[in-house]
C-alpha cells in the first residue's frame, strides 16, 4: 500500500513513497531513489505488475537488475527486451552465464529451460534482434559499484554462482564465510539468487523482508541486502517482490500479478518443467 508523503527538499522525490519513509527522516544526502530488481525468470507479467508499480511511485530514478532474466519462464525474449528497455544496469545471472556457457552444475529440468532458452534466443527473428539479444547477453557485468553501493547476482566473493541463505548464519555453517562476504563490500552490498528478499546485518542476523515491515533504515553501518525476486519468490509470498533504495532506507515493494495468466503461458512450453508454474502459486 502507498500513501502520499511530503518530501523534503534535497531529498528523495517521489509523488507517492511507500508508508514509513518519513521514519527515516534524518539529513541525507540522497536526491535519487533507485529501484532493484532482480531474478526475473522470463515471468513477463510479474515483470509488467513490478515496471507498474515503479511506474506509479512518480518519479523512481533508475531501475537496476540483479541479474536472472531469463530461466525457468516461457517469455526469456520479451523479458531481456523489456529489462533492456528499462534498466541502467543488468548484471549477469548464474541463468544467463548457463545460456552462454552451459548449464553446468544444474539439476535436469532446469538444465532442460536451459536449454530451451539458448534454442529460442538463437532463433529470435530478424537477424539484427537476434544479435542485439546475444550482444546483450553476452556483455553483461558480473558486478556494478556506485558510490558505496555494490551490486552483484550472488555473492560479492563469487558474483554469479554464490547463493547467501539465512543457513549460513547456522551453528555448524561455515564460519568465514560470511566473514569474508561482508569484508567484500564496502557498506551496502545488493544480491539476488536466493529470490529470499531481506538484510543481512554485521552482527549476523537476517531480518525477512516480512518481518521488517514498511521499510529498514540503511542510513548507518553495513548491509547485505536481498532485493527478492521478480519472477519466482520463494518465501512463501507469491507476489512479484523488488526493492526501492533512498539513500538511508530500503522498501521490499510486494506487487500482485496474474499468475494464472504465467502458469497459462508455460503450458504453452513443453520442455519447461510443469512444477516451475506450480511453484508459483505457492511462492516456493
Ligand atoms: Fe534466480
């Protein structure tokens, strides 16, 4: 739910914030608001709910990928195109990195979508979009610095393949291992991958984005922050999820879309496994 909130001068400009922003309402040198997205697993209406939402803030200033355009969905060509269309940054995803090089280290249904996603893309007609596609594909960074901010897929120690889970804050889980992921980043560091949107804390601790609530103030220490998952959450919430970013606080965006309309579009696909739609409806 959004409400209208004045908004100081020199600060984030937004017609509409999310409730609770003016919670984090300390001097900021932030003038943007930045929006993430991340894992978009070719759902193109979860896509559209989530570039709508965005759209009807008033005025988020960059959208941002995490990566995980493609994989698992019926739509990898129209969602790469509309990511491309709408985002200043992608990175690449483990599911991009599996198209271009192989799909090595996958279970057999994922490797199957795949698979099936290199063939579409090689088969996108005319020529020229089929080239831009494979330009993109194949150009895409494993990680974005800006300013204290860094972005990757997975992990900042391994960008594209790391997954970071609550697990790893267990007793008996490998204890450098979140040690030297959070010396790999400066203040805040943005990943996706696990599609379990929350923060990630120093005294390691992982808050749920449905624990935080409205929003979580950033505007001092360090963070691990997962932005959630476009296309397939798995948390148990089965709306589209992405993260806005003000410069002291960050919002897990949750935004409803026609989920039936994406189990009725991977039908249409065979070699896509049928329990990738039926996950959906569960949000797992
Ligand atoms: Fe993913």
């Amino acid at each position: 739910m959004t409400v209208p909130v004045p908004v100081a001068a020199g600060r984030a400009r937004l017609a509409q914030v999310p409730a609770g922003l003016h919670r984090f309402g300390g001097e900021s040198s932030c003038t943007a608001v930045i929006a993430f997205i991340s894992d978009i697993h070719a759902n193109l209406p979860a896509l559209e709910a989530v570039f709508a939402d965005i759209d009807s803030l008033g005025s988020v200033d960059g959208v941002y990928c995490l990566g995980d355009v493609v994989g698992y969905g019926p739509q990898p060509v129209e969602c790469l195109e509309m990511v491309a269309s709408r985002c200043k940054v992608i990175l690449m995803g483990n599911h991009e990195h599996a198209v271009i090089f192989g799909a090595y280290g996958f279970h057999a249904p994922a490797k199957r979508a795949v698979d099936w996603t290199r063939e579409i893309l090689d088969s996108v007609e005319p020529l020229p979009r089929r080239k831009v596609l494979r330009q993109l594909i194949e150009g895409l960074p494993e990680r974005h610095e800006m300013g204290d901010l860094l972005l990757v897929h997975g992990s900042p120690r391994d960008p594209v393949m790391e997954y970071v889970l609550e697990s790893d804050l267990w007793e008996g889980s490998d204890p450098e291992k979140m040690d030297q992921i959070f010396n790999g980043f400066q203040r805040i560091c943005l990943i996706g991958h696990t599609h379990r949107p929350g923060v990630f804390t120093t005294d390691r601790c992982f808050l749920a984005s449905s624990e935080i609530g409205e929003g979580f103030d950033v505007s001092d220490g360090k963070y691990l922050v997962n932005v959630g998952s476009v296309g397939q959450p798995r948390d148990r919430d089965t709306r589209a999820c992405y993260t806005l970013y003000t410069g002291d606080a960050v919002y897990f965006r949750r935004v409803a879309y026609d989920i039936a309309e994406t189990v009725r579009r991977f039908k249409t696909v065979p070699q896509l496994e049928a329990r990738f739609a039926e996950r959906l409806t569960r949000g797992e």
